[in-house]
C-alpha cells in the first residue's frame, strides 16, 4: 500500500474507481465479468471490493486477511474495518491462494469463514512456489490459478 494514503483512502479510491469504470468501462472497451486480483496488500484490497455491485469475482494471493499483522501503518479501527477475516462474508466467489508460507494459516482460516458464510471459492496452496510463480501461475493459460478463475466464472 501506498504509504502517502491512508489505507481508508485507498479503499474510498478503489471504489470510486470501480464506480467509474461501471459507468464508463464499455464506452472504453471494457466489458465482460470484472475479476480483481491482487498479491498481498492486493490481496486484501481485493477481497474488501467484493461488496462492489461491478465485481462480480476475485482472487487473492498471498494476502494478510487480518490486518493486524500487515506491515502498513493504521488505526485500531481500521484494521477492524478493513480486514476481510473480521468483516462479514460477502459472497461473491473468491479464490484464495498462498505459497505455503506466512499467509497459509490465515488464508486457511478465512477460506473456512468464508465456506461457512455460504460464499464460493476454492482455497489454493501451492508450497514454496513463492509469489513470483503464484503470480506466473495465475498468467500462463494452463496455470492453476488461471484454471481456477477461468473454472470459477464458467
């Protein structure tokens, strides 16, 4: 995240950009389901645009989920604003993935929520892959994560 902006704002901002991009995407060029995807902060940013009316689907990769443990300065109020793991479950499909390092557990934990909040989504370890092949796995055509998404909207 951006450490000139609050992380209040970037959310305020993405959603006016979602706006913008609902009202004006097609005269653009733009159309079709809109998928967002992010790694880490991304991630996070991601998941809490789900409540969007243009999102239609996400993914995360390698994602805090609970920003108490994010490496960005915020209020108390924020971290409990603004992490998915302690929001309720919106539930629009959500694709969580991780490398089998620090976000597994978390990712794990908020793939159950999510689950149990009647939301759709598959949770996605790939271990010691690191967020650079996660990354090129959700590019390449025969990718996992790219097959997850491409399974996820059919």
């Amino acid at each position: 995240m951006a450490p000139a902006m609050t992380p209040t704002r970037i959310v305020r901002e993405t959603h006016r950009a979602l706006d913008w991009l609902a009202a004006h995407g097609a005269q653009r060029g733009i159309a079709g389901p809109l998928v967002l995807a992010g790694w880490g902060a991304g991630a996070d940013l991601a998941a809490l645009m789900l409540d969007h009316p243009a999102v239609q689907a996400g993914i995360g990769i390698c994602g805090f989920y609970d920003l108490e443990a994010a490496p960005v300065e915020m209020t108390e109020l924020e971290v409990i604003a603004l992490s998915p793991l302690r929001l309720p479950v919106v539930r629009k499909p959500f694709i969580i993935a991780h490398d089998g390092a620090e976000s597994a557990a978390v990712s794990t934990e908020w793939h159950a929520l999510r689950q149990q909040g009647g939301a759709r989504g598959r949770l996605i370890g790939l271990p010691g892959q690191g967020p650079a092949r996660l990354l090129d796995s959700l590019r390449a055509p025969d990718g996992a994560l790219c097959r997850a998404v491409l399974d996820l909207l059919a």
